[in-house]
C-alpha cells in the first residue's frame, strides 16, 4: 500500500493539481512515506506506481434527489396548473432539441470522415499503381505512414493537450455520469469539440477505430449543454430552462442524449433506449422512457434526412445510422434448428477472445498508467501505432496472392490490383484499404468465394492486435467497429469451413450470415452488454430472424467471458477507482450494518450557526464534505441535540456569497429574499469558498438554516444491513444517508465512496482502501 502516490486520471494524464511528491494521506491518517526532495524537484516520478485495489476520493456524487426545503416549497406552491403542463413541454422539446442536434452532428462526423478518407485513399491508390509497374512500392508505403501518422498527431494533440476526458469511446466516463458520478469536465462543450476532432482524425488517420462509440459521448454532452439554456464555458446564458439547472433533470436529459447518440451512431431507437436503461439510469419511469425514445427517433431521423440531401436523394430515407450493415435477404437470412448449436459455440469462441483481449488491454493501459502519462508521450505513441498499423496493412496485401476478378456489379470502392493479373483486385486490399465500417459491410454482404480462408485469418490475427493496442491510445475512437470487423472477419471463416467440411454445406452455411454471427459473438465478448446489443443488432441489419440466435451469441460470450475477466467499460471503471455502483450489494454482505460500513465522526452544524465556523468548516481540507447534518439542541435539558435537516456545501456557499446572515436581515428589511433561482444560476460550478471574502466582524454573525436546509432527509437506523442500504441509496440516486440512533441523533453518514468501497472477490468479501487522490 506504501508504494501509491497518485492515480491518474481518465486520460492517464495525471493530475497537475498535486505536486507529484506529496504524501497521499490515507484514511487510517497515517502520511505516506515522503520522497526526496531530488524526485519532488523533477516534477513527475518515471513510474507512475499504480494499485487497483484503491477508490479515488476526488469523485463526488450527483444529488438525484431533490432537496425540499422551504423555498423548493413555496415555489411549488406559487406554479399553477399551465407552469406545470409548460416545464413538460419544455421538457419535450429539449429532448427533440438533443435528438436534431445529435444527429447533425453524426452526420458532420460521416460527411468529414468520409470526404477525407475518400482523398487520401484516392491518393495512395495512384501512388501505389504508379510504382508497381516501375518498382518501389518503398514509397508508396512511406507515404501511407506518413499520412496516417500526421493525421493522427494532429488527433492525438488536441486530446492529450486540451482535452485529456475526450480519449477513448467516452462511454465507461458516460456509464459513471449515468450511475450518479460527477466525473470532472466530461460534459463540457470543450469536449465535445475536442472529441468530434479527434474521432474525424483518428478514422481518417486509418487506426483500428471506429467512430460510434463517440457518438454517444457526443449526445450527452450536447443533451447537457442544451437541457442547462446556457453555456458556462462560453459564459452566455440564454435565460431558458432555467428550471432544469439541477442534478435531478440534467441526469434524465444525459441518458435521453446517450440514447440518442446510439441511435445516430446505429440507427436503432430502441437500441438506444435500452442502452441508456441498461448502462445508467438508476431511476427510472414511464414518461422519461417516452421522451428518450423521443430523443433517439429525431436523432436517427435527422442524420437519415441530412445523408440523404448529402447523397442526392432528397426524401430517400434509407441511410438510419452511421454504420450500415445492409439489408440480408433472400435465402441466405433462413437458418436451420441444427445450426443453433454452431452459434452458441460461435458465443463461446467469441467470450474466450473477448476475455483476452481485456485482459490484454487491462496491462497495457497499466502499462501506460505508469510510463506513457506525459502528453509529449501520448502524442508520440499514437504516432507509432498509426505508422504501424499502415506498415502492418501494406505488408499484409504486398505478399497477400488472393486474387478475384473484378465483377460488373463489384462492390469495392477502391480496388487495388497491385501484383494481380488484369481485371482482377487483391481482396487482402479490401479489408486494409477501407474505412472499417466498409470492410465489416463487404464481409456481410460479397458472394461466397470471394474471400480466401488464409486472408481471413492472417487478417483477424493482425486485426485484433492493432485493435487491442489502439484501444485506450490519447486518440477518440471507439471499440464497436474493430470489435464487429475481428468477429466479422473469423466467423466468414467458420462459414467457409463449415461449407467444405460438410457434404451439402455450401448450400446451408452463407459465410455472409455466420460473419454476422462472429461480429456479434465478438462484440458480446469485449463489452459484455446483452440486452441493447441484441436489439441494437436486430434493428442494424434491420432483420428480426436473427433475433435469437443473436440474443443465444451474446448470451454465451457474456457468460464465457465473464468467467475470466470483466467488459472492457467496467476494467477501464476499476482503473480510474472510480466509486461505481453495481445494481445489487455484494451477495455474502447481509452480516454487515450500517454502523460498520458509514463514516464516522460526522461534522453537524447547529440551525442558528455562528459564520466563523461554517467558514472554518468549509475551509477544513482535511475534511472536505459535502452534506452537513443539522441538528437542534432542546433548550433548557443537558440532552446530546438531535437531528433536524441536512444542508450542502454548495447550499452554504451561495449563503455566504449573498451574505444571508441574521443580523443583516434585521438591520436592512429591505433586503431581497434569497430564491431558488440564486441557487440554480450558481449550478453547477459553484465558487471555491476561498473565493468567498468573509471579514472579521461578518464572522460573528449568525446564519439561520431553517428555510435552506432539506428538513427531510433520508435516514436509517444505524442496524440496518448493508444491502438494505444500498438498496435505498442506489434506486433512489441519494448522496448522503444519515445514520441515527433511536434517539434521533447522529452516528454516522453513508456516502457513495462507504458503499462502494466492499464488492464480492475471489476470496469472498473484500474491501477496498480509500485514497486521497
């Protein structure tokens, strides 16, 4: 435990906060031992020491209940049946708002990637068939590299330099938004620019990416951004939905723009709704589903009718997602009760290398934790995978001899013939030379015969180590596409086989319906979702026959996967020791109660409160809470007080900036009441109290937290079992649970990081250590 100075953050960039020497205290108060002063001088150690093993304290929670107080109250009181019925049509239309939005800008994303990609294809195309008839295909080879590796310095850059939360897919920081964790800046706008730059440059730069999983970072940022009527890091407010600047409503409008982004990302609405259920929302009711669903049918509309301006066939609707797996039709969609068993064992194939891929992603994001965590070094590795994965390609199609004949209705939109006779294209080529969205259609969809076994393999085996190094680069780029195209790739394989082994195969196994089969074994077995998959899936091929066995596939993967190693998303969770909440509490933890498990001794204010010790409470580093008890003393009798409310470090901290204090209200009457709206145009960066001057006279007033407290809060006997707990405090989103006494005092408070900290291990029960960090 010694060894652990500082975690990292989303981007294993580490805080620049802390100087990198400093002893981390942990809560048992004992200091860590100091480095010398040399290492201290250096800034950052070499190594970045790196223990799972931990939670971070630097997560704060999402307050998802509302706090009743006295001014919550009056305002309800004050709204009239039409201010009702108005915030629920706002609330409809900020949801169609998210939906155009998100689908503008997946169509953006698409038109981009796709302009670009096209111009440099176009251009390595020519240079390659330039030199194959003179010699010194050298240079063409160089000149792939270089494109690529310059495009994709230029992502690596604005991520790893101004943005370090755009990295990755965006979906394990949205999975923890979702689940009640305010992770730091991942809905700013700077992001969303930051993360549709370097999806376009990561994608064109031809990395093992694809550019779906971003999407759906993309709608939650825009779902947030719009549901608040203003922009903070612009400083405009536009005076709109002002009304839904808490918690509680920017939370619901986070999943809708989640679930939009799927949508836009897959054309599955429904798909989408579902991911948002599956992944995030604790809580969870009927119209909210309905305003999602809202939400991710604008969103797949709009791309749908933008594309379609885009490709000249204005009104033709037929482009519903970014990936397109095309229509399976015909003969090749049926499949036969024998074959079921074929796709179960396909899931299982699909786990086992899903699991090693995890696992293998698992040690080197370590790997890069502790070594690669400069951004010069970020940079630096993207490039080399970039130059690599172009090497990689060429190589693969200058030794590849699979030739076919360039058909009339070929499908290739950019057939390279390179050592082929004429009228013939390498088909090594199309699975290199191509944007990943086009290889995973041309697997799906060409004639059997077109593909030789040989280059399936040697193209799955390369694939899925590009893939698994790309994935956690400073790049933004997303698993989805990789993972369906290495699971595409093997189970056009199967297929193939399956028709030469047996006598009457070539008539029952179409490779393209076991690539599809693959894909999904293999997608199920990296990310281990099972219910929005299948349906994301079903509406993606836009075929409802291969409901089942795709539900049977992920089935499979998930369980066989699962018994090795966790989905990618939550590794990538444990690794930030971020303080996620599972749907149950650990199964064997009835033992443990409240008392065991809250957070002792808690630092309760009194309802009148001397200002000098709210600001020396506030000011407390050593402390740094964020839920107060409030507690009365019963005049006259020696009793220890009693609970009464709870109030928030951001509650106080607008009360010390409008100075609400007793005496000042006595003396001025005409001083204006403090409302809700004070509140709200403080959210959700409230001002440091350091920020906050206090002077010494103002110290000794009183401040009275009657009307701002939530005289309500949520409380447990302190013998209540942790699953109990955990029950109340997951499904109702809380933040801070007082534990009392039978005499209505105070003993403890259960907080997030409490609950969080016990999960179900090899060896039973374990609990993790909290950090400082």
């Amino acid at each position: 435990m010694a060894n652990i100075t500082k975690k990292v953050s989303w981007s294993s960039r580490a805080d620049e906060s802390g100087a990198a020497g400093e002893g981390t205290p942990l809560l048992n108060g004992s200091e860590q031992p100091r480095h010398s002063r040399q290492e201290s001088q250096r800034g950052r150690p070499k190594e970045i020491p790196h223990n799972e093993k931990l939670l971070s304290l630097k997560y704060e929670s999402l307050d998802y209940d509302n706090i009743e107080n006295q001014l919550f109250l009056e305002e309800e009181r004050k709204m009239s049946y039409m201010g009702f019925r108005c915030l629920e049509i706002s609330r409809w239309v900020v949801c169609g708002l998210i939906g155009f939005l998100t689908g503008l800008i997946a169509c953006f994303i698409d038109i981009v990637v796709e302009q670009l990609a096209g111009i440099k294809y176009q251009v390595v195309k020519e240079n390659i068939e330039k030199f194959t008839e003179v010699g010194g295909l050298s240079i063409s080879l160089l000149l792939w590299a270089v494109l690529n590796s310059a495009i994709v310095m230029l992502g690596a850059i604005i991520v790893a330099f101004f943005e370090p939360i755009a990295a990755g897919s965006g979906i394990p920081q949205i999975k923890c938004y979702l689940n009640g964790i305010k992770i730091p800046r991942v809905v700013r706008l700077k992001t969303l620019v930051v993360k549709v730059g370097g999806v376009i440059c990561s994608v064109v730069g031809g990395l093992a990416v694809g550019k779906e999983g971003p999407m759906i970072h993309s709608g939650a940022v825009v779902a947030a951004g719009v549901s608040q009527g203003r922009s903070t890091s612009l400083k405009r407010d536009f005076k709109i939905f002002e009304y839904f600047r808490r918690d509680t409503e920017k939370r619901d409008f986070v999943s809708a723009g989640a679930a939009a982004g799927v949508s836009a990302a897959f054309g599955a609405p429904v798909g989408g709704v579902l991911f948002s259920l599956e992944e995030g929302a604790s809580f969870w009711n009927q119209m909210l589903t309905w305003r999602i669903f809202f939400a991710s049918m604008i969103s797949t509309f709009t791309l749908n009718f933008f594309l379609s301006i885009y490709h000249n066939k204005p009104g033709e609707l037929s482009n519903p997602g970014l990936i397109n797996f095309g229509r399976f039709q015909g003969d090749s969609v049926a499949y036969n009760l024998y074959e079921i068993p074929l796709f179960i064992a396909m899931g299982a194939i699909g786990g086992l290398l899903g699991a090693l891929f995890n696992v293998l992603n698992y040690w080197l994001t370590i790997f890069r934790i502790r070594y690669v965590h400069r951004p010069c070094l970020q940079v630096m590795e993207a490039m080399l995978v970039a130059a690599v994965t172009a090497t990689v390609s060429f190589t693969m199609i200058y030794f590849s001899n699979d030739c076919q004949p360039l058909g009339p209705e070929h499908t290739e939109e950019y057939p390279l013939q390179l050592f082929c006779a004429d009228g013939e294209y390498n088909s090594m080529a199309t699975a290199f030379f191509n944007t990943p969205e086009r290889s995973v259609r041309s697997l799906f969809h060409n004639q059997p015969g077109t593909y030789n076994p040989l280059t399936l393999g040697l193209f799955t085996l390369t694939y899925f180590f590009l893939a698994c190094w790309t994935y956690g680069l400073a790049v933004s780029a997303g698993v989805f596409i990789p993972s369906l195209l290495i699971g595409a790739a093997w189970g056009r394989l199967c297929g193939i086989l399956l028709a030469t082994i047996t006598p009457d195969g070539s008539i029952w196994a179409d490779p393209g319906k076991y690539a599809l089969i693959g894909a999904a074994a293999q997608l199920g077995g990296i990310v281990r979702m099972t219910l929005s998959l299948t349906v994301i899936m079903v509406e993606a091929t836009g075929n409802v026959t291969y409901g089942l066995p795709i539900m049977l596939v992920l089935m499979t993967a998930k369980i066989v996967g699962d018994y090795f190693v966790e989905g990618l998303y939550d590794i990538h969770i444990k690794l930030q020791s971020v303080p996620f909440l599972h749907w149950e509490a650990p199964a064997t933890s009835h033992w443990l109660t409240a008392r065991e498990v809250m957070s002792s001794p808690v630092t309760c204010l009194n309802r009148i409160e001397k200002v000098g010790t709210i600001v020396d409470t506030l000011s407390n580093t050593s402390t740094n809470h964020n839920g107060f008890p409030v507690v009365v003393k019963v005049s006259g009798s020696d009793e220890p007080p009693k609970l009464c409310g709870l109030i928030l470090r951001s509650q106080l901290i607008v009360l010390l900036k409008h100075k609400v204090f007793v005496e000042l209200a006595r003396s001025r009457l005409t001083q204006r009441k403090l409302q809700l709206k004070d509140f709200r145009d403080a959210y959700p960066r409230f001002p440091p109290i350091q920020s906050i001057h206090v002077s010494q006279d103002e110290r000794e007033c009183m401040m009275d937290l009657t009307e701002f407290m939530n005289a309500t809060p949520y409380t447990v006997p302190q013998e209540t079992s942790l699953p109990r707990v955990f029950k109340l405090f997951r499904a109702l989103g809380l933040r801070h649970l007082v534990v009392v006494d039978d005499e209505n005092r105070v003993v403890g408070l259960v907080t997030r990081k409490d609950l969080a900290r016990y999960h179900l291990g090899k060896h039973g029960l374990e609990e993790l250590q909290l950090a400082q960090t």
